[in-house]
C-alpha cells in the first residue's frame, strides 16, 4: 500500500524493511474488524500522503512552563531547532541513534503492538525522541514536545521512547497543533519502560484544526513499584483515533488513565485503551469523559485484563458521556477480562444529555438558559483537567479547554 511517500527516508533500513514487509500482507481495517467498527477509514485509506521537510511555521504560541522545562518542536516530522528552547543530557533526537541502538532501545520498552499503524510509523518515521533518564534522577520542569503539522496532503511520522530509569520522575507534554494545514495525517507513536518505583506523568493535547486526522499510539511497560499517568485532552481535529496499551508486568503497580474530548462540527474521536495486569497487588483507573455535538462522534473501548496469576488487583473503569445534540453520538463498551479470582474489579458507563434538574436549578437563581446550560458543559469538561497536580501545566491546559468551548458554545456572558 502506497498510503504514504516519505521523500525523505534516511536509515534504519532492516528496522523499515520489516515494516514494509508486513504492510505488504495488511489491509485497512473496516467495519467487521471489532476494534475499528465505529471507526470508518475508507475515505482516508484511499488518499496519499507525503512526508517532506517543509518549514513554514515561524514561531510557537504557547507560554513556556518553566525555566527548567525543555521544549522539542517537530514541523512535519522534521526537528526544528530554532523554535526549540533548551537541552538536556538526558534526550537524544531519534535521528541520531544507531540502527542498534534503536532497536535496543525499543526492546527495552518490552510491549510492542502489532497493527497497521504502527507499522506505518515503523516504515516512514523521520524523527522524535530518545528519552533516557538515569536511576534516582528528577527531571526538573517539564519535557515539552511540539509536534506542528503544515500543508497540504503532508504526513507527520513521528516515533518517541523513554527509559525511565529506578526510582526516577519526569513529566511529558505532547502538545500537538497544526496552522495551515488541509487533508493532513499524523502518525504518531510512543514506547515506554518505567522501572522499578520510577514515576511518569504524560499530558497530551490535540489541538490541530479541521483538516488533520491523527493516529497516535502509546505502549507502556511498567516494573515493581511504578506509577504511569496519562491525561489525554482531544479539542480538534478531523478524525483522531488514540491506542494506550499498557503492560503492567510488576507487583505494586499504580496506573492512572485520564481524559476528556470535547467534539464539535463532524469531528470524531475513538480513544482504544488496554490495561493488562501481569502480577499481583497492583491498581489501575481509568476515567474517561467526552462532550460530542453537532454531528461529532465520540467512541470509548477501554479493556482491562487481570491474569491467572495477578491476585488482589484494584481495577476501575468509567466513561462519563454528554450529547449536546440529536445528531450527535457516543459509543463506549467498557470490558472486564478476569482469570483470577481474589480482584476488585469494576466498570460503568453513562451517556445522556445535560442534567435537567442541574439546569433548573441554576435557572431558578437567575442564570439565564444558555449560561445555565454552559456553565455545565464547563464544569463537566473541566472536572477532569482540574485534577492534575502540576499547576502550570493544569492552568494551561483549562486556558485551552476554556478557548475551545466558548469557541464552538456560545460564551457565558
């Protein structure tokens, strides 16, 4: 399949040559397969995309976090080292390593899945990260990424990895965004090994405008003592499909999954998550929430295995769903996998529309329909964001939540 072109291809060869092998025996998934049935992909199956070095973008419109934070910038793909600020001994470009040491690295993260898209991302990546953070080490401020998509028909193909090493903490934000771009991809995907009683923390954002459809995977493996969060945070974007598969392969694990979409206009969003719990007395929540008006779509599958041998684990799932209009629809199937049997497993999920007795209540103390109802849509979305620990990075993101729904809502007076 000739999806993509990458003008640009540059080594790694037996590392792309495997991956083109396999795509040659890959088709798109459709409706039959269980994973993607809410997910159509034949319009974008049947475009073509290019990856090109093209540096349009001129400068980054976002405050930075801190004088110890660093910042990445990706345009399409390719590094961008003047909208870059800072360094750190711990980070390498993915461009500068070693076919070996690469692959090293990725065997390090131990959970690799299969699947179209990370195949695509094997076969044409240009970039991204190496991450390796020495034992007892806290990286002080944030590691900020930006991933900037530009033009017409162009692919962004990025790969990241982090070693988080014993004992060590670091904090991660994916800031993805896009300025002038139409019938974009982003094909982006992420490796991570966190060992023994390390700490990491990852917020995503995805921001890119109408006109982007954006793939992103993350694969975590997680040792003795770890503790992995994720906060995902979807705003815009065409189609954007997140995959979180999660190894838990160690004892006194904790593992936190958060997230928010708001979905306006015709936007779709399909967050895919898998917890997969390998030894005992470990926990785990996920709590998902979205917003989905217009004639948006909203899709949350999240499944959560506890082996044979994974005794006395902790395990909670939940989506939380609002429609904001008849046209608009959510999809959400929370699963269980169960082998042993001393667990505390549950899920749930609702989807409905705005609390009716809520909106009474704030209308008879004078708040006038739209504002009543606004005000709801707000503290719904912002429930979430309000829980993360790292002030500057909270506010940051609510100021962009904030912007996104008095944007598309009709703003409180």
């Amino acid at each position: 399949m000739s999806w993509i072109v990458n003008k640009d291809e540059k080594g790694f060869a037996e590392i792309r040559k495997k991956a083109k092998s396999a795509l040659a025996s890959m088709e798109f998934p459709g409706l039959k397969d269980e994973d993607w049935k809410y997910t159509k992909l034949g319009k974008i199956s049947k475009k073509s995309f290019t990856v090109e070095n093209i540096k349009k973008s001129k400068a980054v419109n976002e405050k930075f976090f801190s004088e110890a934070s660093v910042r990445f910038v990706f345009e399409n793909g390719f590094f961008r080292e003047g909208l870059s600020k800072g360094s750190s001994p711990y980070i390498k470009r993915i461009s500068d390593l070693t076919e070996q040491q690469l692959t090293s690295a990725l065997a390090e993260t131990g959970y690799v899945k299969e699947g179209i898209i990370p195949s695509y991302n094997d076969a044409f990546f240009t970039d991204g990260v190496y991450i390796n953070i020495p034992a007892g080490t806290t990286v002080e401020g944030v590691i900020e990424l930006v991933y900037i998509s530009n033009g017409n028909a162009q692919a962004s193909v990025v790969k990241n990895i982090i070693l988080a090493g014993e004992k060590s903490n670091a904090e991660l934000v994916f800031n993805f965004t896009s300025e002038n771009a139409t019938e974009n991809l982003v094909n982006h995907v992420f490796h991570a090994a966190v060992h023994a009683g390390a700490k990491l923390t990852l917020y995503k954002i995805q921001d890119e405008i109408t006109g982007v459809s954006h793939f992103s995977s993350e694969n975590i493996f997680q040792k003795n003592n770890s503790v992995f969060e994720i906060h995902t945070i979807t705003l815009n974007g065409d189609l954007v499909r997140n995959d979180l598969n999660i190894k838990v392969d160690g004892t006194g694990c904790h593992t936190h999954l958060g997230g928010v979409f708001v979905a306006t206009n015709h936007m779709h969003v399909d967050n895919h998550t898998i917890v997969d719990h390998q030894k005992p007395d470990c926990t785990s929540d996920e709590i998902y929430k979205g917003i989905a008006g217009d004639k948006a779509t909203g899709v949350f599958n999240g499944k959560i295995f506890v082996r044979r041998n994974a005794q006395k684990i902790n395990a909670y799932q939940n989506s939380a769903n609002v429609l904001l209009s008849d046209d608009a629809s959510i999809y959400t199937k929370p699963e269980l996998e169960i082998y042993a049997d001393d667990v505390k497993c549950s899920h749930g999920t609702t989807t409905g529309c705005l609390d009716e007795a809520a909106l009474f209540y704030l209308r008879a103390r004078g708040i006038g329909e739209e504002n009543a109802r606004n005000l709801l849509i707000h503290a719904f979305a912002n429930d979430m964001i309000e829980k993360i620990a790292n002030d500057g990075v909270r506010n940051w993101i609510l100021e962009k939540m904030d912007a996104k729904l008095e944007r598309d809502l009709k703003p409180i007076a």
